[in-house]
C-alpha cells in the first residue's frame, strides 16, 4: 500500500468510525473488537509482552521510566534507547523507521520509534479530525512548536496541503514575516505563542486556530479568540500519541478511534488516563500511564460524534500540589487568582519549599489586586486545612521560547508526599 493510501485509508476510516449519530454501544463494540485483535496478534510481537494477555487489565501499568529503560523490549526492532539517542541525534531514522523524541520540558525527555505506515496512517487520522475539508479547498498549515517531526512531512505530499514548520526555539521575531506572508489558513501553536500574537497584532487572518502542547486557560483563550475572531480549538498529543481533538462544535473529544483509555479518578471530579494505544503495531503502548488531568463531561457533544468528550485538560499531576495526601490542582488555584482581580491577565504559582509558595503578578499590577490574589489562594487553601506561606514577587512575564508554559508548577517534592 502506498503512503498516501494509508493516508487516504485512514482518514476515510477516521470519518466513518466517528461519524455523526453512531451509538455509545455500537462504537464501543467496534473498539473492543479492535482492542482484541490488537491484543492477539500485536501486543505478544515484543519481548515486553512476550506472554500475550487474555484481557487488557491483566497487563501491568507502565510509564516512562519503564519504557525508556526497557526501550528494546517494546518495539518490533529491537532498538536499545542508545541506538534510538543516537539515531535522533543524526539522521533521525534507522532504516525506514523515523526516530523521534519529546522536547523534554517535564523532565526526562521520551524516545518514539514509527514505520512510515503509521507515519501516514497518523496524518490521515489527524487531518479527519482537524480539516476534513481540505480533499476540497486546499489548505496553508503553521506548525509552530519547538521541535519539528517526521509525522509533519507526508502533509506536503498530499498535493492538497502546504505545510510549513516554524522553529519556536528560535524566537517569534526570526520568522514573523515568514509566517505573514505565508498566510496560514490553520495554525497549530501553545496558546502562549497565539497569545503573543494577538498581542503583537500579527497580520494572519486563518480560518482555523488549534492550540496544542501546552494547557489551555481560559484567559489565554479569550484573548486569542477575540483578536482572530475565530474559535480557538485544541489538540491533545503527546510522544505517546494523539489523544484528543476539537470538534466543529467546539467540544473536546478523546481519539477513541485509536486508544483506549482507563480513565482513574484522582479527587476532585478530576482523572487521570491509562493509554492503550491499539493501532500502534511498532512500538507498543498498553495501559501506559500518563501523567495529566483531565475533567471529564457526562453530556454527549451536540455534533453527534459517540466519543467522550472532556471538559478540561486542567495540568499535569506533578504539578498539583500535595500536602500531606491532600491534593490542590492546578485549575483551582489558577480560578482563585484570576477571580480576584479583573487586572491580572498573567501570573505564574511556584511551590517553592514545603510550606511556602510564590505567586509572580507583573510589576505594572496594582497593590490592591495583589492583596486580594494572595487573599484569594490563602482562602482556598485555608478552606482545606492548609496554611502555606503565600509570597509575592513582580517581574516581567515574557514569551520565553525556550520552554512550556506552566503557570503553576511544583518546584519542591517530598519524598514522603
């Protein structure tokens, strides 16, 4: 099968396994006869799971560390984490298969290793999901990130799709005209770069705006889609894989059609997700454990699709903060801040030592809103037991390139917590 016919393939299949009005029940009957044959006649190909499994939940649950010092045994080839460094490091493939890596901004950095198959099966997949117009009006896509991959090139072999990759390591200013003059029709960006633009009054007019790597606040949202005037959309992907994608309806929608999901109650409303990744056939990722919050909804999605759709991507659970076995996540904190005050716009929380965190306002925010966010974030943490010290500092909050966006984030650990 060609590439583009893995394209084409997935992309029709992507349509139809989503379609409008298909049934909860009908949809995941067809998962789970996937999910089964997947588990019969891919999982056992890698020595990781060599034993196979009668039932996904008699599968151990890994994360990272236990991919990446393990690498050989959950892919086909046999490719050590050393050969799959050095690979990335030069050509980034060894022999057809693409090597790629995460760009490392929550810790140690995450190998993945991808046939060209799946490359083009991957692109279908995402094009159905965010641009399924485009067999129709050809399409201009900015990926704006800070590490370009494999995955992006099949776009430009459609001969229906001109795709351009901007560098964000190398600041917004080396490559703004470029980006103008290219005029995308949909842009793929952290909302912190959207922001900045809309800020700066970039000249871009797309039809389309997708907000990716990075979590979405609400602030940030407002912001970007008022200036655009265009409904600011997302897409949840990971180094494991593409989760979740935005619908014409503006809901959040897990990609079902290609993993299962566990998801673990955490507190608060708030879960977790194991990942089963079955269309994977390379390197396998079952009940793979991730490390984000999510906020579910129990309503179906007015566009009719039978996928589940979230909420909210609150944050990443490492960086909620837990005292004593209790847990405050990132949504609330972030809430109690920006209801206190209508001026702040931007701020960063940092749990500095046990006891005491550090909430960064800009310098030009005046005394009184800074009273009433520390009132605020001591309230709520009062309101559960919990008396930190709450510190605050002025300084200027710029774009920084050079890594995500986290505006609460956990710089302490304990190892009894």
């Amino acid at each position: 099968m060609t590439k583009l016919m893995h394209t084409a393939r997935a992309f029709a299949e992507t349509l139809w396994v989503t379609r409008k009005g298909r049934s909860r029940a009908s949809f995941e009957a067809w998962q789970a006869a996937k999910l089964k044959k997947w588990l019969t006649h891919d999982l056992p190909k890698v020595s990781f799971y060599a034993n196979g499994a009668t039932c996904l939940s008699s599968l151990p649950i890994i994360d990272k560390s236990n991919v990446m010092a393990q690498f050989e045994d959950f892919n086909l080839g046999r490719i050590s984490s050393a050969q799959g460094w050095a690979a990335f490091e030069d050509t980034g493939q060894i022999g057809k298969v693409s090597i790629g890596a995460s760009t490392g901004t929550s810790g140690n950095r995450t190998l993945y290793a991808v046939t060209p198959a799946e490359r083009f099966r991957w692109l279908g997949t995402i094009l159905a999901k965010t641009v399924p117009g485009f067999l129709f009006a050809a399409e201009r896509v900015a990926v704006i990130l800070p590490q370009s991959s494999d995955l992006y090139d099949g776009a430009n072999q459609t001969g229906r799709m001109a795709l351009r990759f901007f560098d964000l390591r190398s600041g917004v200013e080396t490559w703004l005209d470029r980006l103008e003059q290219f005029d995308p029709t949909t842009i793929v960006a952290p909302p912190r770069v959207l922001r900045h633009l809309a800020e700066q009054n970039a000249k871009l007019h797309p039809k389309r705006l997708y907000s990716g790597a990075e979590t979405l606040d609400p602030m940030d949202r407002k912001i970007i889609e008022a200036a655009f005037s265009v409904r600011l959309g997302q897409i949840y992907m990971a180094t494991e894989g593409l989760f979740a994608v935005t619908c014409a309806h503006g809901n959040l929608h897990l990609a079902e059609d290609a993993n299962h999901f566990e998801l673990q109650p955490v507190g608060d409303g708030l879960v977790t997700p194991l990942v089963t990744g079955f269309r994977r056939q390379f390197q396998i990722m079952a009940r793979y454990r991730m490390n984000d919050l999510l906020r579910m909804s129990d309503q179906s999605c007015s566009c009719g699709s039978p996928l589940r759709v979230v909420d909210e991507v609150v944050g990443r659970m490492d960086d909620a903060f837990l005292f004593g076995g209790r847990l405050v996540t990132p949504d609330v904190m972030r809430n109690a801040v920006l209801n206190a005050s209508r001026d702040i716009t931007d701020f960063r929380i940092r749990r500095e030592s046990e006891r005491v965190i550090s909430l960064v306002l800009r310098p030009d925010i005046s005394p009184e809103a800074r009273t009433s966010a520390r009132n605020a974030l001591s309230n709520l943490f009062g309101d559960r037991g919990l008396s930190p010290v709450i510190q605050i500092k002025t300084e200027p909050l710029c774009l920084n390139p050079s890594r995500k966006l986290r505006r609460v984030e956990n710089c302490w650990s304990s190892e009894a917590d």
